[in-house]
C-alpha cells in the first residue's frame, strides 16, 4: 500500500512538509543546517513521534556536515521536544552506529543511518497497519461501516510515512471494509484538523467533534473502538500521548469500547517504569489564549496500562501489561 513521504533527501537538504501551515497550504521547507532541524522539531514543523525521531536522525547528519561536534549535535536536538521517546532513540542509534567507525567515516554513515531509520519507521508502521486491520475485520463482520475515534494526528503525517493509528484505519479502507472515523478537535494545537485533512485526501469517511464530545459519543454508542498513536510507552504499559487521549481512555472504559494504542517499538522507552517519570511537555501559555490569566498547558498526558486493550505495533497486538515480550 502506497503512503506519501513526510521527510526526502534532495541534493544533501532534507526536505520536510511544514505542518505549522497545514491543512491551509502545502509548503515544502528545506532544512540544510543543524539549527533548521532543531527549530523544526521545536516549533513544529514536523510533529509525532516517529517523525521526530527520523528529523533528529537527518538533523545529525545535517550537523556533522557543518563540521559540529557530535556531542553538542545530539545535545542542541535533544532539547528540543521532552515527551517523544522516539527522539532520545533516534539520537542514540545514531551514536551508536557512529562509534563503530572513525570520525573521517561519520559523514557517509550519518546519511546511511537516518535513512534506515526513516526507511524502518515506514515498514513499521505499514506493518502496524496489518496487524490493526486483523483487529478490525471482526468489528466489520459484526456491522458497517465500523465507527472508530482518534485523538490528534497518528497518521502519515507524524510518521516518515503510513501513520500508526491511522494506519489500520487504511489499510482497513484498502481492503474494502467500510470505516467512519471520529476525529477530536485536539485542543490547543488542532492536530484534528490535520487528521481531518488527511483522512479526506483519501477519502475515507469521516466527522470532527469537539474534545468534550467523545464521552457523548461513547455513552450513545456510537464508537466501536477507538485508536490512538503514543509518545512514550512505558515498561509497564502505561502510554504518554496528547492531552486529552486519558479522558477518552476514561470514557471508553466507562462505556466498553476498546482503546488501542499503535505504535512501532521505538516508541516503548523499556528504561522508563511507568507514566509517573515519563516527562510531560509544558508549552506556552499563548497557545491557550489565556491573557492575563494563570495558564497550564501540558503537551500530553498518561493513559494508565490497565485502560488500554493492547498495543498494536509492527510485531502484532501485545497486551500493555506484557511489553517484556517485545523487548528487542
Ligand atoms: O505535539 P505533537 O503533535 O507532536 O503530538 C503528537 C501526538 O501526540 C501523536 O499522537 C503521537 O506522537 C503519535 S504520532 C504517530
């Protein structure tokens, strides 16, 4: 199944699309220095967690052909966004596959690696989109279209390509099985809307609500599962993902809908014992609008273990209480 591509290498720039101007207009930006691939995963140019971690790749070697040290290469990058496990990751695999040679060799390696990166986000997720569709297809023999919800954007655009969360969703429209999808408004940065537009450039049915609408939704039955893409998994199962994604977990336990994380493995942080140390993203008060008032503006928040009914990654549905069995 064919994806597009949310970050490409052109004559030694790496080109992403900016999200900051999306759904209003699709602009490419080119990023050709350490400082462009830093800024661009901090104001959010490029946004999800596998995308941040395929942009930090390319934003080493982008640094290393500046002629910067390593350290403060991996160091300017790793502050730029706190929550997604699948920065500090991408960050790691990249010095380590850079201490197996000497530094003359680093340039070449640095290009090859972020581009396995990227190249494995992309197979990862289409195959989370398999395994998804397996848990989809009972739903649609029981009844169609089958109504799923998803909180912010888990789709192609957060990941090199295929999306996690959206994933099963097309894969699930590709093999034919009719699906409408409710989709949050994701407060305050409307990562809805995103979803909104990519679910309509493929044409699958969908509707957005407000946040607040989606225990409504539940309660009247309207929801047969909902998806949702993650941050920073746990050891113990417990899943970081925007704000607002604990609340429909709360919901969807409340009224018996199935809440399913996807997320390819180097999203699991297998240091990290549970929610309580995963760092929580404060942003900027302006976001909200709050004025002259005190404002809180976490990034995400902690959907316990024991409200998520498995966590879909590229190695099949794993129960959130049995990470170990995935542990690479
Ligand atoms: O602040 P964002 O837009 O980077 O947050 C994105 C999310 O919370 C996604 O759900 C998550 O990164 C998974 S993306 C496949």
């Amino acid at each position: 199944m064919n994806s597009p591509r949310t970050i490409v290498e052109n004559n030694g720039a790496v080109v992403i699309l900016d999200q900051t101007r999306l759904p209003q207009e699709t602009a490419f930006v080119h990023l050709t220095t350490l400082a462009d691939a830093a800024q661009a995963i901090r104001v959010m140019r490029v946004r999800g967690a596998p995308l941040i971690g395929a942009t930090a790749a390319y934003g080493v070697a982008l640094g290393l052909e500046e002629g910067q040290p390593l350290d403060a290469i991996v160091q300017t990058l790793a502050a730029t966004r706190p929550t997604a496990v699948n920065l500090q990751w991408a960050l790691a695999r990249m010095a380590r596959a850079l201490q197996k040679s000497a530094p003359a060799g680093w340039r070449d390696l640095a290009w090859r690696e972020a581009r396995a990166i990227a190249r494995e986000d992309a197979e990862a997720n289409a195959a989370i989109g398999q395994h998804g569709l397996a848990i989809l297809r009972p739903l649609a023999g029981r009844k169609q279209p089958i109504q799923l919800m998803t909180h912010c954007n888990a789709g192609w655009l957060a990941t090199v390509a295929h999306g996690t969360a959206l994933a099963p969703i097309y894969a699930a429209q590709a093999a034919g099985l009719a699906v409408h999808v409710w989709v949050s408004e994701t407060r305050p940065r409307n990562q809805g809307l995103l979803t909104a537009w990519e679910l309509a450039q493929a044409g699958v049915p969908h509707t957005f609500i407000v946040d607040n609408a989606a225990g409504l939704l539940m309660m009247q039955g309207k929801v047969d599962a909902v998806i949702v893409g993650a941050d920073r998994i746990a050891a113990n199962g417990d899943t970081a993902n925007k704000v607002g994604t604990y609340l429909k977990a709360l919901a969807a336990k409340a009224h018996g809908v199935p809440f399913y994380v996807a997320a390819p493995l180097s999203t699991i942080d297998f240091a990290c014992p549970d929610g309580a140390h995963i760092p929580i993203e404060e942003r900027a008060a302006e976001e909200v609008g709050g004025g002259a008032t005190a404002v809180a503006n976490p990034a995400f928040d902690i959907t316990p273990a024991q409200l998520i009914a498995g966590i879909i990654t590229e190695r099949g549905l794993v129960a959130a209480g049995n990470l170990a069995s995935v542990k690479p």
